[in-house]
C-alpha cells in the first residue's frame, strides 16, 4: 500500500448566485468519475439545496471544511458555507449579493494559501452587478493579482490565458475598452506579458522551449505602415527585445490568417494585441472545452470561458462542459 497523501481539494467558487455558477456546481459533482478531482465549493449551502431540489437534481449537500471534503465527495457535494447567504433567484443579478460573491473568491484563494486547497476553480461573475456594489477592479484577473499580492507580498502581474486542446490565447490589454487600446499597448506591458506567459507555460504546461506568436494590432498587420504605426513603432521592437532575452517569439503577424490550423500548429501560445482579437477564435474553435487559465499568480486559477448566462440560469439546461474542464485542467497544472 502507498502511504502518499491523496491530493489536496480543488476550491471551487460560486459565481454571481443568479447565473449558471451554481448548477454548474451540481452538475459537475453529478458527472464524477474515478478519475474526478475532488472539489468543494465555497457557497450557501441551503441555496445549493434549494436549486438542486428545483431543478431535480439528486444531489446531497454536505457543509464541510476544507479537510473534510475528500471523505464527503463521494456520498455528497462538499460545501464550505459562506458567512451570509445568497439565495438569488436565477436569472435576477443583484448587487445585494455582490458582498458574497466576492467572499466566495477571497476565501477560495485563502484556502490555496493555507495549504487546504490546491488550486482555485472560479464560476462567473457579473461584472456590472459588483461594480453596482463597489467593487474597483475590471474583473476576475486584476481582482485576483490583488489577492496574490496581499496574500503572498509578491506584486503580480496576471494574464487571461484561453486554453483549449485546439487554441491556447493570451490578450495583452484585456478588459478595457478597445478606444484605449493603442494607448494602453506599450513595450514594456507586451515584453512584460510575454514573460509572464514564457515562465508560466514552463514552470505550469511542462514546456520547455514555448513558442510565442503575437498578433498585430491593425488589419494585416498594419501593412507597413500604411494601416497604422503601432506594429513598426511599438509591437516589433518589443519582439526583438524578448527575441535578444532568447524567448521563441514570431510576430507581428496578421490576425486574420494566424488561427486557422497550419497556422496554430507553427506555435503553442497566440498573444494578441485586445481581448476580442484573441477570444473569438478561441471560443469559436472550442466554446465547450475552453478554459480560462490566470497566469503570473502564485497559485493556479482556472474558470469556464463563458459568462453568468442569465438568459439560462435556473432552467436546467446549462451545460458544465467547460466547469468541467476547467477542473481538469486545475488537477492537471498541480499535479
């Protein structure tokens, strides 16, 4: 017999508790297998059971500590309750729930740091809904680059990483507003992203020598000047600084023609120069599969690559496919 420790729990998050987050969470314990990681979801406990018993899910809540999930998760879904409750009606965001939907994510991270949880997995959130509460950061990422900061004392510099069997995507500007872009787009964040992405894909994905291809920022590429200066004055010398530090980078390169699949096969990882430029492909080529991976924190965070879906909360035909992935990949990367 081994004596070796079963792995620590995957922490998995809420979400917004008026969108999919929570079915979710049950479906994907329904779905388990011998080869499941085991997780356990900070929420509220009784709104679990009552949104289970809606939908007619045949899923036990077992209140849990961190320690105890492990021995739960066969019989029951383990959940560490939060401190107030958060029975939202599905489909009908409130910032009234805001406060737990943020404690949902800061005690997730809590638990990776105090060695009780693994990795965090994280449900969507409703961006709008915190800022309406007053939460001050664009989203999830920056959110969770303050975490690692106040909990580790390292500053952080995160990165939205897309990952999919068929696409891995990293924007360089994420969540602002794509009249800000090219003003926001300097060497120093594309030279300081690349590192981020070249030291993670490493020390994470197990790849040696990452290949980096970055897009650039205008139609074709800017066509040498003659569509913009941004690829001549500001991508291309960024290039040949990461090329001088011996990073394997190709760009900048026309975005129109960099996803199809001889053009993927050429690297392992696409920077683009705004999140839309690099999420559309990714999530058309895999919507269902795709993974939402924080690169540059100390600890590993995954999440599906879809959003809260109000339109469908509480219906019962929300699919767990990419929840379920995203555990994966979380086992998988601290493995």
């Amino acid at each position: 017999m081994s004596d070796e420790a079963p792995p620590l729990p995957l922490a998995m998050t809420m979400g917004d508790p008026a969108g999919i987050g929570p079915e979710l969470a049950l479906r994907a314990w329904l779905a388990r297998n011998a080869a499941s990681p085991t997780f356990f979801v900070l929420a509220d406990p009784a709104a679990l059971a009552d949104l289970a018993r809606r939908l007619a899910l045949s899923v036990p809540i077992a209140e849990v500590a961190p320690s105890e999930a492990a021995t739960a998760f066969g019989r029951a879904l383990p959940v560490l309750p939060l401190m107030g409750r958060a029975a939202a009606r599905p489909g009908a965001p409130s910032p009234e729930f805001a406060a737990a939907t943020i404690e949902s994510i800061e005690r997730a991270v809590d638990c990776v740091r105090a060695s009780a949880a693994r990795a965090v997995v994280t449900n969507p959130i409703a961006k709008a809904t915190l800022y309406a509460a007053g939460f001050k950061f664009p989203g999830h990422t920056e959110y969770l680059g303050a975490l690692a900061e106040r909990g580790w004392g390292a500053k952080a510099q995160p990165a939205m990483m897309i990952w999919s069997p068929a696409l891995a995507v990293v924007p360089i500007t994420i969540h602002v507003a794509i009249a800000d872009v090219p003003r926001l787009l300097t060497r120093e964040l594309i030279i300081s992203t690349a590192r981020v992405v070249a030291a993670d894909m490493r020390r994470r994905f197990g790849v040696e020598r990452p290949r980096l291809a970055f897009a650039g920022l205008n139609p074709h590429a800017g066509e040498a000047g003659a569509m913009g200066r941004e690829e001549i004055e500001t991508i291309a010398p960024a290039l040949r600084a990461l090329q001088a530090e011996g990073l394997d980078v190709a760009g900048p390169l026309p975005a129109d023609t960099m996803f199809h699949a001889a053009a993927r096969a050429r690297y392992d990882v696409a920077l683009t120069m705004y999140h839309d430029q690099g999420l559309i492909p990714a999530k058309t080529l895999a919507f269902d599969s795709g993974v939402n991976v924080t690169l540059g924190l100390p600890f590993v965070r995954t999440s599906p690559d879809h959003g809260t879906a109000f339109d469908i909360a509480g219906r019962g035909v929300a699919s767990p496919t990419s929840l379920i992935a995203a555990l994966g990949l979380a086992a998988r990367l601290t493995r």
